[in-house]
C-alpha cells in the first residue's frame, strides 16, 4: 500500500458515493483529507468522523465548487487548517439528463458548471502552491460517457469530455514542476447517482460490462490512491478507465 502520510489532499464532493470512498482510501493510506460537500453537511462530518475514528486527520469545508470564489475558499481552508494542498480530486459531479430537444439551458449550465468549471476553477486556486512547492496530484474523475457519449446526457458527457481535454492541457503546462495530472474514468457506479435507473434498464447495462457487474465506489478510489502515489510520478496526461470493460 502506498504512503501518503504527509500528504494534504482536498476531495471535492466527498461527502456520498464515488468522493467518500476516495476520501476513506486517502485517509487510510495516511493523507489528511478536506472533505468537501454542498448540501450534505451531516454525510460529510460522518466521513470526518470515520477518518478521525481510525486515527486520521479530516475536516469538512462547504463550499458549491461550480462557483469560482467558493472553490477559491475551499482551497484556501484546506491551506489555513493543514498548511497545503499536495493532493486535489476533483470528484464533484451531477447529471440533469434530457434529450437534447427538451434540455432546459439551466440543465446544461449547472451540469457544466458542475462537472467541469468547477475543476478549472480548484485547479487554478491549488495549483499555485503546487509550483510552489514542485510537486502536486491531481486527479479528475471523469467517465466513460465522457469517451463514448451517452443519449439524453449532452450535457453530462460534454463535460466529462471537457474534463479529459482539460487533463491534459493542464498535464503539459506543470509537467516541469514535477506535478501530474490525470483523468478517471469510471463506469457504472453503484451510488446515488445510478440509483434512480430502473432495474429493466440496470439488467440490460450488465450485459454490456465484461466483468458483469456495476462497480463499487472503491474500485475508483484504489485507481485514484495509485495516481496520487509516489509509484505512479510517471504518469501524466492520463486516462484511466475503471468500468469493467464496458468501452475497451
Ligand atoms: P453522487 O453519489 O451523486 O455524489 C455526488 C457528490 O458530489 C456528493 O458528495 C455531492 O455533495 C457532490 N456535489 C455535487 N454538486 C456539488 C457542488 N456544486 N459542490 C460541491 N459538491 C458537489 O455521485 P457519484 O456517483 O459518487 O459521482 C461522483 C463523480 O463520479 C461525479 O463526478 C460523477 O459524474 C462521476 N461518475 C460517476 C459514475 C457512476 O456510475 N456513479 C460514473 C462515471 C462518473 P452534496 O451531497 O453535499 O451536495
């Protein structure tokens, strides 16, 4: 198991599924984790609570990331409690799915906004103490729609494809500094976020994954606690896709 102890990671929307399984992983290999959240407050404190329960470090920081200025303060409370920012998974996401003919222009700003903005906007407050410092993790959790496209999600797999573009232009531009910045790519998830698919529809998508299951949240937070660890200071500009094979 890698070592993170030392390390400060900031993860946003860690409060349910995909980010608290992250932000568990991180603790557990010894990292001191920001667990971000929006609306879940009490979700977020028992994430806190488990990390500090097991011996770890954790504080919880609201702030809607898909707003420059409250990313910009939850970078800043991860730097004022724990003196830096090492590690940022930008994990935050949402669907507002619809066919492109119905889709409301709120349904593809927030989704935007969201997924994607909200990356470039934590990127842009961590990244100068990374330089700083000459050395930083980055991870943005992207999908596999984000690859192959999805009906009724042109809004959702426009900013998964956006995050992918934006790994990699930002890989290049702090190469030199010793900091990396890669893609996740998850497929399907069981959390929240999948649990409003119908069980017809969950049967038919089985079908189509290899490995004939959904996948758990910690089958992407061991993708990601290998991406942020020494071992992997090679690898940059990188997709990792975690889906069963779904798109191989
Ligand atoms: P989820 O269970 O719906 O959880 C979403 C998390 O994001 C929550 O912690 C939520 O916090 C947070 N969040 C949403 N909007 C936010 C905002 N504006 N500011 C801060 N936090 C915000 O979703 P999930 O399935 O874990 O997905 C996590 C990531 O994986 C997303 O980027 C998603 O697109 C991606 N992904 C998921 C799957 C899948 O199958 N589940 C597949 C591919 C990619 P609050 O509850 O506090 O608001």
């Amino acid at each position: 198991m890698s070592n993170l102890a030392e390390r400060v990671a900031v993860v946003t929307g860690a409060s349910r599924g995909i980010g608290r399984a992250i932000a568990l992983e991180l603790a557990r290999r010894g990292a001191a984790v920001v667990v971000n959240y929006n609306a879940s407050a009490e979700a977020a404190e028992q994430v806190v609570a488990a990390i500090q329960g097991a011996g770890g470090s954790a504080l919880a920081v609201q702030a809607d990331v898909s707003d420059l200025a409250q990313a910009e303060a939850l970078i800043k409370a991860a730097q004022t409690q724990f003196g830096k920012v090492d590690i940022l998974v930008n994990n935050a996401g949402m669907t507002r799915d619809g066919l492109l003919m119905s889709m409301k222009e709120t349904d593809w700003d927030s989704v935007l906004d969201t997924n994607l903005k909200s990356a470039w906007s934590c990127c842009k407050a961590a990244v100068r103490g990374m330089i700083k410092q000459r050395s930083g993790r980055i991870v943005n959790i992207t999908s596999v729609v984000g690859i192959s496209g999805q009906a009724g999600q042109t809004n959702y797999s426009a900013s998964k494809a956006g995050l992918i573009g934006f790994t990699k232009a930002l890989a290049r531009e702090v190469a030199s500094r010793q900091i990396t910045v890669n893609a996740v790519a998850p497929g399907f998830i069981t959390t929240d976020m999948t649990a409003s698919l119908s069980a017809e529809l969950m049967a038919e998508l089985n079908k189509r994954i290899p490995l004939a299951r959904y996948g758990a949240p910690e089958d992407i937070a061991y993708a990601v606690a290998f991406l942020v660890s020494d071992e992997a200071s090679y690898i940059t500009g990188q997709v990792l896709t975690v889906d069963g094979g779904l798109i191989m």
